[in-house]
C-alpha cells in the first residue's frame, strides 16, 4: 500500500525509576533498579484508510513493571565493558476500533482488541574503545501472548501469540563528559507472527 502520509506524533510514555543498589566498584552486587511506565496512546491507530501506514500506535493504555540492572568490567587492557540486563513485563488495556487499522481490521471492522500481555528482556553491552568511541550491541527477546479481535456481533477473530528475536548495533561518540551522540539499527528477527523489520535509530545524549 501507499506510504505514510508524513511525520507524526507516537504513542507518549512516562517512566519512574527507583534505585535499589549502586555500583560500589569492589563489590559483586551490580547497580539495579524498579522501573515503572506507563504508555498513552496517542499515536493513530484506527480509522487509517487506505492508508494503513499511518499507523504508528498501539492505541492501548498500557502499564509496564520492570527490574533493570548493570555492572563495569575492567578488561585486561583497561578499558571498560559494560553490561546490562533488562527485563518488563507489560499488561495492555482494551482497545476500541473502527475500520482499517495496525491490528490488520478492515474497512468495515467496529468491535475492539484485548492485546496480549508482553514479556521482554534486553541483554546488552557497551566497550569503552577509547574515551570517545563506544561499541555497543542489544540482543533482545520478546513473547506477547494471543491478542484477539472482537467485532460488533460478538466474533472473535486470534491473532495468535507472538515470539521473536532482535539484535541492535550502534556506535556512540562522547565529545564531551555529558555530551554524545548514537547512531545504530534494530533488526527484528523472523518470529512466530513476527515480520522482520529494520530500523534505523538516532539519539542525541545528555547526563546532568
């Protein structure tokens, strides 16, 4: 189908962390946290068209519980790795739909979507190459359960449960203490319902 019309605004998500360890450097117990996130749909998701590109939310409150947590390796040659492992589970909230929509409805289609809960878990490390340049690669896994179409006579229609693998390279460049800049790719593996995707990623950095 056509592309999408032009740039627009996603899904907004709000995130509270609380520490519960800190890296002390000669202790064994890595730096960890709770983290909690809450997703607002604000991005559109129904009513698309013919234009189905547009489509770029969920249109689904949902709320996301995960324990994050991460550690610094000196190598031999000084120079430092760092790990990290982050886990989520996320529990999505009904969704009203009309007509063509991301949850692959069509033109005709009133009823709702219940999405399937969502587990994540993110394992990833960053090298130190110079005081500048920093390597990095994210091995990600992601199960969602059934999430199933309801339309107005009471059908359910199942999308069945998906499982899927990606993998993100990306470089960083630190020109200053609290200045960088990201540049990487996401690459979505096939999986169980899953199509595979590449995604460019940019990120400008700042830590206060």
């Amino acid at each position: 189908g056509p592309s999408a019309s032009g740039a627009a605004w996603g899904d907004t998500t709000l995130i509270a962390q609380y520490g519960l360890s800190r890296f002390g450097g000669r202790s064994a117990m890595p730096a960890t946290a709770i983290l909690l996130e809450e997703t607002l749909p604000t991005g559109r998701y129904d009513n698309l068209g013919d234009r189905p590109s547009n489509g770029i939310g969920g249109g689904a409150y949902a709320t996301e519980l995960g324990l994050n947590a991460q550690t610094y390796l000196w190598l031999a040659n000084r120079r430092i790795f760092r790990v990290r492992l982050d886990t989520s589970l996320s529990f999505s909230r009904t969704v009203a739909l009309q007509g063509v929509s991301v949850y692959g409805t069509g033109a005709n289609f009133s009823g709702h979507a219940n999405p399937g809960n969502a587990l994540l878990i993110d394992a990833a490390g960053e090298y130190s190459a110079t005081r500048n340049w920093v390597p990095a690669l994210d091995v990600t896994y992601r199960y969602a359960a059934n999430t199933a179409l309801v339309n107005a006579a009471g059908a359910v229609t199942n999308l069945g449960a998906q499982t899927g693998f990606g993998v993100a390279p990306a470089i960083e460049y630190n020109w200053a203490a609290n200045w960088g800049v990201l540049l990487g790719t996401r690459f979505a593996l096939k999986g169980r319902n899953v199509i595979p995707s590449t995604t460019p990623a940019l990120a400008i950095n700042y830590v206060h």
